[in-house]
C-alpha cells in the first residue's frame, strides 16, 4: 500500500500537469503567429497576429521602434479582437530596398500585411508617426478601414516645421549627432512623474537606432505634414479619433475626438496602458465594435 507522502506527492504531480497542461491550451489559444509578406516595392514586412474575431485591430509603431512597443495592447485586445502588430520596411525585423522612408511607403508596408491576411474590418491604430502612416494605409484600404486612431500624434501641441529651412534646421542635430539628438529628445518626451526604468529602456533602445532610416523618415513626416496634413485630417475627420497625451494634467482636449490621458507624455501606451487600453476600448465601443 502506497504511504500518504506519496499519495500527497502522486497528486500534486497530477495537478501540476493537469494546470500546466490546461494554462498550455490557454497560451496556445492566445499565442501570436508571424509571417512576412513583401510591400508594393518588394521590402519584406514582419507581422504577428494574436486573438481572432471579425474585427482586426492593426497596430502600427513610430519614429525607429518596432511592434514590440505594443506588447501590452497585443495581449489584452486578443480576447475580443484579431490583434495585428508590424516592423515598418527597414524596423525591427522587417527588410528594406527603399532609399526613402515615406509616409506613403510605410502606409503601403500596412496594406500589404492586411491584403496578406485578408482582414475585411480593420481598425487603424498609429503612434506619432505611425498617425500619417495609417491615413496613407486608410487611402489604400478604403471601406475596409471601419475606425482610425491616432495615438499622440494629431491635434497636439507640437508645432510641425513646414518649410524645407525649417525642416533642415530642425533635422540638424540629427545629423550632426544621431545617437545624442535621439535619445535627448526622448528623454524630453517623458514627464517628470514618468518611471525612471522605463525612460532608461527607452532611451537605450532609441541608442541603437538606425541612423539613416531615421534620417529619412523624420524629413519624410514633416514634408508630409507639410504637404497633406490638412486635407487628410479632413478626409477622415468622420471615422478619426485620438488618444493623447496630458503630462500636466491640464484636461484641456482640442476637441471632442480627442481623449487625453492625464500624466501621460508622448509614449502614452507604453506609459500609462491600463488607461490607453481603457480609452481604447471607450472609443471601438463608440464605433460599435
């Protein structure tokens, strides 16, 4: 007869593999895949999907990040959404044949990975510069686009240089010291109340990044902006809404599709996701998704 010690040990081994075995189907169901899908000028794209449902939210990153930067939201929203993150052409995974980083080239870079996966009901999610992105994407897509979010990147207090002298005064820094002028500005994004470690990851990361990718497309986003802003931002007044920053708390939105985070600075949903997530869901409620 077995003794009561190794009763005790035979079932919590039992139980041990039941939940390992059963938190594996969890994970599984949740899991992200990824694949590569090549844009209109052939650079290879890299995407991950997680979760599953009618509605596709396509998350794009900013200024020389990757998808990673959205880890928190690709974990939460996959419950209800089909959640797809991206590496623009020449970030994080993805490849690049491009000389310039447009915003149109990169708006391009989205349609190919949701013409690749099918997805008929998209909503457009972009930080900074991932906001003229998805509106170059939503041209692409047409009906297919049922929502567009732009994460602290409209309607905000930053004032775009709009001649090629105010550009190229703004863009010297970078030019002159790419790493040093990155990752000041950076710091400078954060408000005083931000967690230190956070800053430091960030900075660390906007160290390493590519100098001419950079380059190239902080002159292509304010071109752009200076060029098509307006009239974009007019197209898809309708279906747009924003998430922004509040550092200073001032609840001051510039209009009503516009919901601030209070004590947020310019990484919104890196800095605050519990409430980026919470907006997030206010405004697909709105939408009716």
């Amino acid at each position: 007869m077995k003794s009561n010690t190794t009763r005790i040990l035979l079932a919590g081994t039992l139980f041990i593999a039941a939940f390992v075995t059963g938190c594996a189907g969890l994970m599984l169901g949740k899991a992200a895949y990824t694949g590569y899908v090549e844009s209109a000028d052939g650079s290879r794209i890299h995407y991950s999907v997680s979760g599953k449902g009618d509605v596709a939210l396509v998350f794009v990153h900013c200024w020389t990040c990757n998808d990673s930067f959205w880890n928190k939201q690709a974990g939460y929203f996959s419950d209800r959404y089909r959640v797809v993150t991206l590496d623009l052409a020449g970030h994080g995974k993805s490849g690049s044949t491009r000389k310039r980083y447009t915003m149109e080239a990169f708006g391009q870079d989205v349609t190919a990975v949701v013409n690749k996966l099918g997805l008929d009901k998209v909503v457009l999610i972009g930080h900074s510069m991932g906001g003229p992105v998805i509106l170059n994407a939503a041209q692409d897509l047409g009906e297919r686009v049922v929502g567009i979010v732009g994460v602290d990147t409209f309607y905000t207090p930053f004032v775009y240089p709009k001649t090629k002298e105010q550009i190229d005064a703004f863009i010297k820094p970078f030019r002159d010291d790419f790493s040093n002028a990155s990752t000041g500005m950076v710091k400078s994004m954060f408000p005083p109340q931000a967690d230190p470690e956070l800053i430091k990851d960030m900075v660390a990361y906007f160290a390493k990044s590519d100098r001419e990718v950079g380059l190239s497309a902080m002159n292509e986003i304010f071109t752009w902006s200076a060029i098509h802003r307006s009239a974009a931002l007019n197209r898809y007044a309708d279906k747009l809404r924003n998430i922004n920053a509040d550092p200073e708390t001032r609840n001051n939105p510039a209009n009503p599709g516009v919901v601030l985070i209070s004590g947020a600075g310019h990484f919104v949903a890196q800095e605050k996701p519990d409430m980026f997530n919470q907006a997030l869901i206010n405004i697909l409620d709105d939408y009716g998704l």
